[in-house]
C-alpha cells in the first residue's frame, strides 16, 4: 500500500510518468526494504487506473525510445489516498509502514489525523503494559533458566522497539498539531 500512497500522493502535485515516480521513491528512500521494480510500480499503475484513481493524460512516442505514458490523479483518487493514509495509522504495525503516508499528511484531516495517532499510541502503552504483565509472571526461581534467559533478550527488544515507536509517533503528532 505504501507505493501506491506514494504513486497517488505524488501525483497530487502534478502529472508524472511511472519511471518519473520509481525515480524519486528510490530518492526519497521511502522505503529502503521495499524494491521497486519495473513490473511492480506497472502493476500498481494498472491497478490504480482500473480503480479510476488514476488516469492516462498523454502518451508520447520519441524516436528509438519505448513509448512513456503521463498519468494525472483524478478526484476519486485524492479520496482514496487520504482513506489510504488514515488506514495506514488504523492498521498500524510498525512505523516505517507509515513513511509513505507520512509524507502526504497535508492531504487529510489533520484532526482525524491527530486522532489516529492518539490511538496508535494507546495501543502501544497497552502493548507495554501487557509485555511488563506477562513478564512480571515469569518466577524468580526460573530466571536462570538458560530459556528464560533468552527469552529476557526477546523481551528487551520488544519493549526497546516499541518505546521507540511510541517517541517517533509522539514526533509525528506534535508535527500533525503543528500543520
């Protein structure tokens, strides 16, 4: 879903070609796990004109070059990207799953926005709190078991990650308060 965040959220800002868009999200390094292929970003475009999200503008043919298709958002497709980004916060996972939607922040509402965040949050501290609970339960006796050990190791970088990601979304709300 980011790449197509990404293809409608630039789009917004003026018509592009496919190979115009692969350019600047390899650019922005939006996100650097995520390869971006000729075939993929084509699929995606297929995919967001057979949705009318998107649509051709001009194609053009130079000589001893293959011919390139422009392309233009259309309005359906402004409404599918910003129900696109508040999905990213609703199904919040991880935060380089929100990079892309990140970007194009102006183009919602920066209340529903604000409120989604909100929730991711919540549901981190109560991720926090369930981890400190199980964890809690574990018997003193047991804690030189070389499983239980281990399982500290695990422990610890679940709660690192997740205290991470609740300071970059505390970030991304006192930006969103800020817009």
């Amino acid at each position: 879903m980011s790449l197509q965040i990404f293809i409608l959220g630039i789009l917004c800002e003026g018509h592009r070609h496919p190979y115009d868009i692969k350019k600047i999200f390899k650019q922005e390094n939006i996100a650097p796990e995520v390869k971006v292929s000729d075939g993929t970003l084509y699929y995606h475009f297929e995919a967001l004109a057979k949705q009318k999200y998107i649509e051709r503008i001009m194609v053009s043919k130079e000589e001893n070059r293959p011919e390139r298709t422009l392309y233009g958002i259309t309005d359906l497709g402004r409404e599918a990207l910003v129900e696109m980004i508040y999905k990213s916060f609703r199904t919040f996972k991880d935060i380089t799953n929100l990079y892309a939607p990140i970007l194009f922040l102006h183009h919602a509402s920066k209340e529903r926005v604000i409120g989604l965040i909100e929730d991711c949050m919540d549901a981190i501290n109560k991720k926090i709190h369930r981890y400190d609970k199980a964890w809690s339960t574990v018997p003193k006796q047991h804690e030189n078991h070389p499983t239980v050990r281990n399982a500290a190791f695990l422990h610890e970088h679940s709660m690192s990650r997740a205290r991470v990601d609740l300071e970059w979304l505390g970030k991304i709300l006192d930006y969103a308060k800020a817009m």
